[in-house]
C-alpha cells in the first residue's frame, strides 16, 4: 500500500508540474516509511518477501531520480 501511494504521489509530480515539488515531498515520505520497514523486518522476511521489498524501493528510488 505505502509503495502504491508513493506510485501515485510520483505519477502526480509527472503530470502536474503545480504540486510537483509537494508530490514528490509526499512520494519520498512513503518511500522513507518503506525503508523503516526494511529496516525493523531485517532478517524476518521471507526471501521472497526481501526480494520484492527491495526491488519496489528501488524502482521507487529510481523513479525518484528520473522525477529530479
């Protein structure tokens, strides 16, 4: 849920240049969230559970990066 919103929040940021800055304020917050979970799940998880939190944070950041 936090990975769809921040989706969401970076799709807003492409489309309404306005509220860019707040959406992708908004989008790092969730990814920021997402991170802490990584953090306080280490070792807890499931491979396959690691591998996707993983891989959504680092589309995430990326798409991140690309928003600049």
């Amino acid at each position: 849920m936090l990975a769809q919103t921040a989706s969401v929040y970076l799709q807003d940021a492409s489309t309404r240049l306005e509220r860019r800055a707040e959406s992708l304020e908004l989008a790092r917050m969730h990814i920021d969230l997402l991170v802490v979970l990584q953090r306080k799940t280490a070792g807890n998880l499931e491979p396959g559970e690691k591998a996707l939190l993983d891989d959504v944070l680092y589309q995430l950041r990326m798409a991140i990066v690309e928003q600049g």
